[in-house]
C-alpha cells in the first residue's frame, strides 16, 4: 500500500526539514477526539482537524460544535499542545460564516471548510465535494467565512483536483484563494476517484510553485518515503496524513524524524499493543461503553495493513460487542514488551 508517484531525479526539489508541517486529517467517523489525544501524543503533528460540522439550515448551538470538539474547553488543543481547528461543511455562504464566527466565539484556533468529501449523501445534500464543480459559490463560501470571523483566525479549506475529472482544478483553487482563505490542502484525486491509487502528485507542482499561500499535499501519504517523494513531487513543504496515520500510529514522528536525519526503529507491536487497550477505554469514558468496541474493531483494521498481528486479533474479538468482554480478551492477548527488543 504505497502511493503513486513521479519519476524524480538527483536535482529534485527539497526544503529544510523546519519548512514543513504535518497535518492529521478529519477523517469522519475515524479521527474523533479520542484518536486526535492518542495520535498527537506519539508525537509530530502540527495541526489537528475536526470530523464535518454539517451546516444546512440553522446556526448550530455550542453543544453541537464540543460534541465534534470537545478540545474546545481545554483552549482548542489537544493536551500534546496541539491545535485543533473545526471544520465546517455546507453550501450557504451566509449560514457558513454564522456559524464560523460560533466555532470562533468558543475558541476554535482556526475554522477549516470541507470541499472534499466524496461521500454521496454528503454530496446530495449540496456539501463537500460537489462544490468543486461551482467554483464561483465555493468562492464565496470561503470569502463569506474569511470576513465573518477575526483576521487572525485561520480560515483553511481542503479540495480535491476536481469533481469527475481534474479540468477545472486550476479555477477550483483560485476560486479558493480570491475568497481569502490562508492555506489549501488538496487530496490529489478527483471525487470520481474517491480513495483509489494513484495520488497525482504531480498536479499540484505548478500551484504550489505559483501561489501566495501555503499548499499542503494529501493522498497516498502511507510512510516516510512517501512523505518525501510527494514533496519532491508536489513540490509542497506541509502535508497532510490521513489513513497512513492510521496504519502506523508513529508515522508522523517517524517523518518529522526522517527529515531531521534521525534513524529511529518503528513503533513495535507491543508498543502499539498498550494503545489498543488506551483507546479502549478512552471510548467508553468519553461515550459510552457498548460503544467502545467499534471503533476498537475498525481501528484494528487500518492497522493490519501494517501490523500483521491487528489482523489476527482482529479474527478473535470482531464478534465481541461488551467492552467488559473486549477489555478481558485485550488482557489476555497482550503481548510482553520485551518483544519490542
């Protein structure tokens, strides 16, 4: 599972390791609150970003936006430090920006706009990546949002190179940066491609080379080297980590390593063991307890991509539903840290 990328030779681009950045991406129904704790605790992240606020008639109340960021209370931070900005997503320019400036009155330390989603009922209902085929409304939606809240909060969007094809990609991000917002993130695929390999990488060179504001690559980002290709690519210095975060917990502490000219071993599965049973219990402190088990499962799965020993634990509790019996069976398959010698 590795991406995609150009043919690169010995004078390709590089910047210094301190001109990049990671990002954790929002991924919804994955990269909750809990998992945003455990993974900027392991270290490397710069910025954290919500699951979608959906916005479609209303200005939501408060509790809508600490149910999605509950880091809100604690300064919008994770407790690693780390920023964590709410991501909106709709279609109206005008209930975006209102409640833009709620995420803002809370003390969201930056607002982030969704035109990426592919999913389709997002997409029915007029939100995420359909409005990559209207750059004039996607335009105001960012302008709208950029003017309803402080000049100095950050106002990001994220997109992908088009909707059916990639034809418009050039209008799309122009459309972006003449609303105002301070950095792009683009996923390098095209809404008809959803999560397929391959990221075209190579797409985002001449716009990262040409724009006024940082642009941050997305898509196929499974390890160090393909961190390092990608920008050699792309020629972008900030990237964003999304399923790979996921299939190795330590992969943004290995790449911000890897810049620095560090040899460091990967995170064993022992080491990763513990966090199983961390996570756990984070879910069924923080929701409820039959609802821990789940994202344990589907967490298990990502990790099997790299840890073949997920997918065999992965056989044994799938069918479990307590979190009394899960955390029993965590117990007694636990594996001694000194395998990680």
């Amino acid at each position: 599972m590795y991406a995609w990328c150009a043919m690169i030779n010995s004078n390709a681009y590089k910047s210094p390791p301190t001109d990049h950045r990671l990002v954790l991406a929002p991924m919804e129904g994955v990269v909750d609150s809990v998992m945003r704790e455990l993974l900027t605790t392991i270290g490397g992240y710069d910025r954290c970003v919500t699951e979608f606020v959906r916005i479609s008639q209303t200005v939501l109340p408060s509790r809508v936006f600490y149910r999605l960021c509950p880091e809100l209370a604690t300064g919008g931070r994770t407790t690693a430090g780390t920023p964590v900005f709410v991501q909106l997503l709709g279609s109206n320019p005008n209930l975006m920006a209102r409640n833009a400036q709620v995420a803002e009155r809370l003390g969201a330390p930056g607002i982030d706009l969704n035109f990426g989603c592919p999913a389709k009922t997002v997409n029915k209902s007029h939100g995420g990546a359909v409005l990559l085929k209207t750059p004039d409304l996607l335009r105001a939606v960012c302008s709208e949002v950029r003017n309803a809240v402080a000049p100095k909060v950050p106002v990001t969007a994220k997109i992908r190179l088009g909707f059916e094809d990639d034809r418009q990609f050039e209008a799309i991000v122009n459309a972006a940066v003449d609303g105002g917002i301070s950095e792009l993130t683009v996923h390098a695929k095209t809404r008809r491609q959803g999560y397929r390999p391959p990221a075209h990488w190579s797409r985002l060179a001449q716009i990262a080379k040409e724009s006024t504001i940082p642009i941050i690559a997305n898509g196929e980002l499974w390890s160090p080297t393909d961190v390092i290709r990608c920008g050699e690519v792309s020629r972008c210095n900030d990237f964003m980590l999304a399923r790979g975060a996921l299939c190795r917990p330590d992969l943004a502490r290995a790449v911000r390593h890897t810049w620095q000219g560090l040899e460091t071993p990967p995170m064993s599965w022992p080491e990763v063991f513990p966090l199983l049973q961390r996570y756990l219990r984070s879910n069924a402190n923080t929701y409820e307890p039959q609802y821990a088990c789940n994202p344990l499962k589907q967490w298990l799965v990502y990790l099997k991509h790299y840890f073949p020993q997920a997918g065999v634990l992965f056989s044994s509790v799938k069918r479990i539903k307590s979190f009394d019996e899960m955390d029993r069976a965590l117990n007694t398959v636990a594996p001694p840290m000194s395998e990680a010698a």
